[in-house]
C-alpha cells in the first residue's frame, strides 16, 4: 500500500530489489525490495520482515513517517510512532497502539498524506 500510496509501484515491480528478508512471498518482493533499499522499511530483525504478522498502527505510521522525510530514532520512536502522527496533523489521537489496526485505518492514514509533502 505505501509504495503504491507514493506512486512507485512500477518502480518497484521493474527494479532488481534484494533484501536480507527471508519470509517475504515472491509477490511482495519488489514492494519490500524498494521500501527496504529507499529506507521505508528496517523490518523485524536483521533477517525478517515480518510478511505472516499483522502490521499495527505503529509500523505503518512509521512507513508513512519516513515517506515525509522523517527519520525514526531521531525524529520519533517507531513504536510511539503516533505521537509524531498527531504532532504533525496526521492524525488526530485516535491511535495509541493499543486495538486494532484495519484496512480503514490504512486507508484513513493514506489518504491525509499529504501529497505535496512526500519527499518521493
């Protein structure tokens, strides 16, 4: 959903991506590949990605974040992602971590990105 909210997915399904992710299915390796190589994405650990766990509020805010020109760690903690989000007029405290994070969610949260403040 990121790399097509930033209107790379031809980018990335015509790019040679290589992560060091081994659980990312064949159909999503050219999305991973172009969000780990421009930064988007660290993953779980060193080796995975996380494709079998659902994603939460913190990690896509944290996607989305970093599509700004955010840089986490130093702009926000990822996993507090939200208050960053709120700050800036992302989102307006609706999301703390806790609950769950849905499809409409996703949707909310792309569609207040701003397009003209996206570095890509």
């Amino acid at each position: 959903m990121l790399v097509r909210l930033l209107g790379k997915e031809e980018a990335a399904q015509k790019g040679a991506w290589t992560t060091p992710f081994t659980d990312v299915p064949n159909w999503a390796k050219p999305y991973v590949g172009y969000a780990y190589a421009n930064g988007l994405t660290e993953g779980i650990s060193n080796t995975l990605f996380g494709s079998q766990e659902l994603v939460t509020v913190s990690q896509y805010l944290t996607f989305v974040l970093r599509a700004l020109g955010y840089e986490s760690d130093r702009d926000f903690k990822w996993d507090t992602a939200w208050e960053l989000s709120d700050k800036i007029g992302l989102t307006e405290g609706e999301y703390t971590g806790e609950g769950e994070f849905l499809r409409g969610d996703l949707a909310i949260i792309s569609y207040n990105t701003p397009r003209s403040m996206r570095r890509w």
